[in-house]
C-alpha cells in the first residue's frame, strides 16, 4: 500500500484499551509511516503517539450506578469526539471495547460517512446477544479475541474476523525470576502472594479494602508470606499510598512490571477483568474477586448469560479458578482460598493444570498485526469505493 497520509480515530476507555490501542497504533505505522492518530486513550497512546483529546483514565468506571455519578466526565468525552467526527472526520474509528459509549459513537461515524472497526468485542456472548444487530447497523467490521464469538456476527451478516488475543504475544516477563525478586525487593526463601486491585478507581474503591484486609489475615496465617502489587498505568501511586500504609503491610508495589510480578507469585487475589487471562497464561494459581454496587448487581445478575464471570473461567469453559463474587467477595473468604492454594499442593497442581489449557484457546499469535492490516483494509476500500 502506498503510504499516503492516513488520519485514524482510535477510543480506548480504560487501561487494557490503552495498552491494546497503542499496540494497534505502532503496528498500523509499521504498515504506513505516514498515518497519524487521535481519540482517546492514556499514557500508554499518548506514547504510541496519539493525540489524545480525551484521557481514558478518567473514564474507567464499573457499574450502573457508578457510571451514573460519573456521568458528566462521560457527557464531556463523547462530545469531544463526536465534534472531530462531525467537522474533521478522519478516515477510519476504531473502537476498543468499552461498548455503551463505543458502540455510540460508531452511530456518530456511521452519520458522518466514517468506517468503524471494533476491536474487542462486546460480550454479546454473556448478555445482550441482541445487541448484535445494533452492531450490525453501525460497525463495518468486528476483529474478535475468541472462535466463539464469531458465530454470532455471521448468523447477522456482520462482517468479523477472528484475529485471537494479543496477550499471547504480550505476556511476556522481561526478567528472570531471580532478577524480578531481587528488583521488587523480595525474599527468595519465602512465599509471595500477588495483590491485583485492578485499574478502575472504583475497583480501588470498592474492593481494595477486601484485597488487603484478605492479605493482613493471609499474613497472620502466613508469618513469612511477602506481598507484591502491580500499579496499573491509569492509577497514581498516591491514590493507593494511604490505604498500603493504613494496612500496616510491608506491600512491593511495582510499576510498569506486571508480569514480572505474576511470575514471581505462588498465589494472586485479582479482580475480574484482563489480567486474570494475563496470570493463566503465565499459569499461577488466583482467586477473582467482584464488588459493585446492589443496584447493578441486581440488574446484572438478572441479565448476563454465562455461568462464569471471569474471562479465563469462561475461555476454558469451566470454574478452573474460583469467583469471589458481591457478598462471597469478603476478606475472610478470599484469604481461606488463597490458604487454600497455598497449603494444598494437589488442588493447587489441579489449577495450574487447568490453566495450562488456555493458551491454546487464544489463537496462534499475531492479533495486533492482523488487526492493523484489517483497518488499513477499510481505509483503503473507502478509498476505491469514493
């Protein structure tokens, strides 16, 4: 393809959108020099060189009634990026997850002549499979994480690719395990349990007191047990600061090095969400953990289809890791099993076996570039067809 000047719409709301958006970004420049990017997304974008008019950080938030507070911000962002879609629309949007405000301005770019592709789809799979027709009449073409999604789009006449999942080629520690312990400053003669808060300011809010009240009672258990915390990108080490102190735990809180950490765990508390697919390819042992409002709760667990919260669970097609959901999600009970993983070498085994089975469900690698050549597909089948 010619390398002819490109301008490409990119909206990520949260910090996995981020990491993804970026990627997508720097694999799209490797095909065309030229193209230039603008939409939303973090640190993460704004380094990939993005444009970023609107921060992602401040859009990551779980729940009905979360969202509802939120709304404002919410109200800011999507009129931001409507306006440049209106009156200085650039040649494809690509949409990564984050589907009740992506999925409303595809309806924005559709108005305004602009291809839409959808990266990450929404989980029509768990709830909402009507959606699929909405989808329909407003994105030109959905790149999906998992086979199983496919079938869904083609019974609709959705054009969709199974690209599988980037984190195949992602996950990727960058040091030995020795090197990680003697940088995160742990023992290597003692047991380390992984903190995983999640990257949402309301996971920080609603479950981080859980996560490290778990922790002060695995401690107790546990004399010699060293705790370690990944620090997500969308998150300021102050906004987790008091709470680690107010613990009285001696917590290594590490940045830009998440799956060092993993790799250096016998056990992980994490929330639900990207990084439990992030610890089963990495093949350690965790306990999910999911709070939100009762509000959302309630409407949720009326809504959604599938009988695992946790992408992992859901991907292996069975509870290979246990889902500490709303009131099971209490520290006495998230302690007892991560002691569980700790003290049972035969139960722990079963999960890493279990884990181990995942990979495999994901695709042969490559998702990234797949999904660049997917969008410089779009621009250039507008081209020919202006």
């Amino acid at each position: 393809m010619p390398e002819n000047p490109i301008k490409i719409m990119i909206s990520a709301g949260e910090a996995s959108g981020d990491m993804y958006g970026a990627m997508v970004a720097r694999e799209i420049q490797a095909l065309n020099p030229q193209a230039r990017f603008i939409g939303m997304g973090g640190p993460g974008m704004r380094a990939a060189g993005v444009e970023t008019v609107v921060d992602a950080n401040d859009m990551a938030v779980v729940g009905l009634v979360e969202v509802v507070a939120h709304f404002p911000v919410i109200a800011r962002a999507f009129t931001t990026l409507k306006n440049i879609l209106r009156h200085d629309p650039p040649q494809l949007l690509i949409l990564i997850d984050y589907p009740d405000f992506n999925l409303r301005l595809a309806k924005v770019a559709k108005k305004a002549g602009v291809r839409v592709l959808y990266f990450i789809s929404p989980q029509v799979w768990a709830w909402r499979a009507g959606r699929v027709k909405k989808i329909g009449r407003v994105v030109d073409h959905m790149a999906v994480l998992f086979p199983f999604e496919v079938p869904y789009y083609e019974r609709e006449r959705v054009p969709v690719t199974f690209v599988g999942h980037p984190l195949l080629d992602m996950v990727r520690p960058k040091m030995t395990r020795a090197e990680a312990m003697a940088r995160f400053g742990l023992a290597e003669d003692r047991r380390v349990i992984g903190l995983f808060p999640g990257s949402r300011r309301s996971e920080i809010k609603n479950l981080f007191p859980v996560v490290l009240d778990a922790a002060k009672l695995l401690k107790d258990r546990f004399p010699d047990a060293q705790f370690a915390l990944p620090l997500a990108s969308s998150l300021k080490r102050e906004e987790i600061q008091p709470a680690i102190d107010a613990s009285g735990l001696d917590i290594a809180v590490a940045t830009n090095a998440t799956h060092d950490v993993i790799q250096v765990c016998d056990a992980i508390i994490t929330v639900s969400g990207t990084v439990t697919m992030e610890i089963a390819i990495l093949g350690i042992p965790m306990a999910i953990i999911y709070k939100v409002s009762p509000f959302t709760y309630a409407v949720g667990k009326r809504l959604i289809k599938v009988d695992h919260i946790g992408i992992c669970n859901i991907v292996a097609g069975e509870r290979v890791v246990k889902e500490l959901i709303q009131h099971d999600a209490e520290p006495e009970t998230v302690a007892a099993e991560i002691a569980a993983i700790m003290e049972d070498h035969e139960y722990a085994a079963r999960i890493r076996q279990g884990l181990a089975a995942i990979p495999a469900k994901l695709g042969n690698g490559g998702a990234l570039q797949r999904v660049a050549q997917l969008a410089l597909d779009l621009i250039k089948q507008e081209t020919e067809e202006s």
